[in-house]
C-alpha cells in the first residue's frame, strides 16, 4: 500500500459516476425493452424492471422509473390507443433518459412510452396466435363441434361482478316462455395479467365434468373495449378452439375480433345478444314440437274425417249396390219363371199336338193297314181256287215225275232194258271185290237167273 | 348426457312420425298408437325445455377429484 494514496469518499465516487454519465447521456433516447415488472407504487411512482431477453434468458437489466403525472398520462394515451392499460411482460418502446442517484443507483426514467408500438406488438401477438392455430389446424375445431339440441346445461366462465354475467342471467332466468337452463358459475379474471392463467384453469375444470354440460360461455361486459387483449393469447385461444364442449363467447365489443371470438363456437357482441341466441335455439326446438302437436290433431282430425267420410260413402254404395243386385235377381228370378212356364206350356202343346197327330196317323195307318189286307185277302180269296189248281198240277207232275223216276230206278225196269246184276255169294260185284278166276258167280237179268263160272277177268278202259 | 340422448332421440322420432303423417304414410290402424306415442315424445321435450336434473352437488363432488 502506498503512502500518497488518494482516498475518496463514497459520495465523490458516486457524484463523479452521476457527473460523467449525465455529460455523456444528455438526451433522451428511444429504447425497446420488455417491461418485466412493472411495481407500481402508492405514490403513484412505478419503478419498472426492464429486460432484455435472448432465448428466454435475461441479456440486459436495469430498473426504470416512471413518475406519477408521466404515468398517469402514459397510461391514458394506451388506453386510448392501445385499449389496455400498460402490461408487465410486454415489449414497449420507451423513451428514456438515463439518471444516475447518489442513493439509488443507475436508472432510466421513462419520459414516455409509444402506444402505437404496443398495439402493433398486440396486433403481432394475435397475427402470431392466428398464425399458430391455423397451422396446427385448430382454427375451425370448437366450430365443427356438434351443437346440442337444447343447449341447456350452461358453465359459464366470468366473474360474479361482471355487468356482462348479470345481463346474461336476466335474460336467461326471466325469459316469458318458463325455458329453464341449468347454469353453474366457475370464476375467472376477464381481464389483465391474470385472466389468461384463470380462463384456462376454469376451462380445464369444466373439461373434468363436461358431461354435466352442453356448453362453455364466456361473459364479460360493460367495460367497453378495454382489455381484450388476453383473448388474443395462444395458450388461451387454444384451450378454447380445441375443447370438446362448443364454447360460445360474448365478452363485448371490439373494432378488431380477437381470436378467442374467432375460434369460439359463436361468437355474440353482448352477453344479451349470447343469451338471446341461446333462447332462440330453445325456441327452435319448441316451435317444431308445437308444430308437430298442431299437425297431429289436425291430421288425425282429417284422416278420421276422410276415413268416416269413405266409410259412409261405402256403406250407402253398398247398400245401393246390394238392392240393385237383389232387385236385379228377383227380376231375372220372375222372368225366367214366366219363360219357363211358357216355354213349358209350349212345349206340352206341342208335344200334344203331336201326340194327337200320331193318334189320327196310327189311326189312318192302322185302316189302310186293314184296308190292304183286306185286298190282298179278296185278292187271294180271288186267286186261290185257280191258284190251288195250280199248285195241284204241279204237284200231280211232280208226283208223276217222281214215279216215273222210280220206276225207271226199279232194278225190273233197268233189268228190262238189258241190264243184269251179278252177285257173288249174294253180293253185288264191284271193283274192290277179290273176284278170283274160278269164282261162281250168278247173274240176273229180267226173266232169268244164271249160275256161271269165271275163267277171265280185266279190266276195261272207260 | 343419457337425459340428453333420450330427447334427442324423442326429438327425431317427434319428426319422424309428423313427417311420416304429412307424407300420408299413416294408416287408421296405427293413427291411436302413433298419437298417443307422439303425444308422449312431445311431453318429454316440453318437460325437457322447462326443467333440469343436474345434480349440483355431483359436479361439485367431480370437480374436487
């Protein structure tokens, strides 16, 4: 340690920092950093921590200082800019001088901070979750669910202070057509630092008893446009776009639609308008069940009428029908008896006529019968003694014929004419007889009888 | 989500048998039957449209698992 060492006091160290850093940095400068935290204090003073991040790791800090009457106006440029008051953890852009304290340190006082720089960085963050969701095909998801026939089983997502949720109820709770819906409240910040982390936890909540449910609402209102930025957030809007429940959202009005109203289910201006849409869909599942109640009285009234109207119609037909058909059988019954008894009376005249024809025919038949048999009697009568003379001679010739030929047959007569018999041993001989030279034979002739002997015999020729 | 299913299912059948009548597919024999069921598909909806069974107490229980 040397001996002419100069020693300064902490102050003159600290002053001369102050003095070189306030000749070096006289002006102000613009400055993007995030705005890490933002420690805000009673006195209305915030003392901001300012980062500078690189791959999520902190590259740069200092701390910042807004003065009251600087943050009071800063605040109500954003509002009227940006829509939102100043956010922790948001990229601003910053005008600041540096300002060095003996006591406090190194510091940069915020002069001012460019709103338009926000909203651009807002519209980035939704352009980006937009962006996201598309990629991972997510935009359209919550909006290709199945809507439920009565939407009647409400979780709703908001805060019990909200104006938007007690609208919402009104109109849900005091609707003139006793339509009841089942709704259950699960809180959750809408708006700030807070709201993202709450949405999601609420949702993920819901999604544990989703069975109990038909659907999500998400309610906010009567704070005009001002802090919609968090319906913007990825991790939020894709919590919404990919639950398994239609997620409906009337959190109010903004000029811009975030994307949580675009990924939602459907998305109402108002809480109002959400709950009148919902009475809507109550209506269009009772009007057709009305409807249907009208046309089954009616159609059954007209069917019964057409049906009771064909039946009596039928009926007269028939009975109409039935006596025709009787009338027209007794008739054809009475005519073919008439015809039938005059064809019969024909028929018995004619046959009597005929049979009196056949009597007076036998009749003169039988006469003329008589009549020629009488003729041919006196005819025979007549004929017969000539007749019997006839027959007689013929007869006579006959008889004399027969005699003549007798007597011509007489062996006498034959014998007369020169004819002889012989006779051996008493019989006459004829060729077959065994007629031997020797035999003795005897003849006869008219007046003789001759004993002989044969010395020759042979035959002649004819 | 049984509740559910079961007014749906009331609902279509509702439809069915209106349309069924309009299109005149009704007989006489089958009309007592049709509108006594059409009658008690109708109760159900209306029934559904002004009242909930949701057991408050159940989804508290479910949401503490």
């Amino acid at each position: 340690m040397s001996e002419n060492r100069q020693i300064f006091t902490l102050k003159q160290v600290v002053s001369s920092i102050r003095k070189t850093l306030e000749e070096r940095y006289q002006q102000a400068y613009w400055v993007k950093a995030e705005m890490h935290k933002l420690n805000l204090y009673p006195s209305g003073h915030a003392f901001p921590e300012l980062v500078q991040k690189e791959n999520d790791k902190i590259v740069a800090q200092v701390s910042g200082s807004i003065w009251s009457h600087n943050f009071q106006r800063i605040n109500r440029q954003f509002m009227v800019v940006v829509k939102e008051p100043l956010k922790e953890g948001t990229t601003l852009l910053l005008q600041v001088k540096v300002a060095f304290s003996e006591t406090y340190g190194l510091s940069l006082q915020i002069l001012d901070i460019d709103p338009n720089y926000s909203l651009g960085e807002l519209q980035r963050e939704r352009d980006e979750t937009l962006h996201k969701l598309q990629a991972e095909r997510l935009l359209n998801r919550n909006q290709q669910l199945n809507f439920p026939l009565l939407p009647q089983r409400i979780a709703i997502i908001s805060a019990d202070t909200s104006k938007g949720l007690s609208d919402f109820m009104k109109v849900l709770n005091n609707n003139p057509w006793n339509y009841h819906f089942f709704t259950m409240l699960f809180h959750a910040y809408l708006q700030g630092d807070m709201a993202v982390p709450s949405i999601i936890e609420q949702l993920k909540r819901i999604e544990k008893v989703k069975d109990h449910f038909d659907i999500v609402v998400i309610v906010r209102g009567g704070g005009g446009e001002v802090g919609l930025s968090c319906y913007n957030n990825y991790a939020l809007c894709k919590e919404i776009a990919s639950f398994p429940l239609p997620v409906l959202t009337g959190i109010g009005h903004s000029t811009n639609m975030t994307v949580a109203e675009l990924v939602a289910f459907r998305n109402a201006i108002t809480p109002t308008e959400l709950a009148d849409f919902l009475l809507q869909t109550f209506h269009d599942f009772s009007v057709p069940i009305n409807d249907a109640g009208k046309s089954l009285r009616a159609y059954s009234k007209r069917l019964l009428e057409i049906h009771s109207q064909h039946f009596a119609s039928e009926t007269k037909h028939f009975k109409n029908s039935a006596h025709l058909y009787l009338n027209a059988s007794k008739n054809k019954l009475v005519q073919k008896s008439q015809q039938f008894n005059a064809e019969a009376k024909t028929l018995i005249l004619r046959k009597r006529e005929a049979l009196h024809f056949a009597q007076k025919e036998s009749i003169a038949h039988t006469k003329r019968f008589f009549k020629i048999e009488k003729e041919h009697v006196l005819g025979f009568q007549l004929d017969l003694p000539q007749k019997l003379k006839a027959l007689l001679d013929r007869e006579k010739r006959n008889i004399q014929e027969a005699e003549n030929m007798v007597n011509l047959m007489n062996p006498k007569n034959v014998l007369k004419r020169g004819y002889s018999i012989t006779t051996i041993n008493g019989k006459t001989v004829h060729g077959e007889m065994a007629i031997q030279e020797g035999d003795f034979i005897q003849t006869k002739t008219y007046d003789l009888e001759i004993e002989s002997i044969v010395q020759k015999i042979s035959k002649h020729e004819e | 989500m049984k509740n559910e299913l079961l007014y749906t299912a009331a609902f279509e059948e509702l439809q069915q048998i209106v349309r069924d009548m309009e299109a005149g597919e009704i007989t006489v024999d089958e009309l007592s039957v049709k509108v006594k069921r059409a009658a008690e598909l109708i109760a159900i909806c209306k029934n559904k449209l002004s009242s909930t069974e949701e057991d408050v107490n159940l989804i508290l229980k479910e949401l503490e698992n």
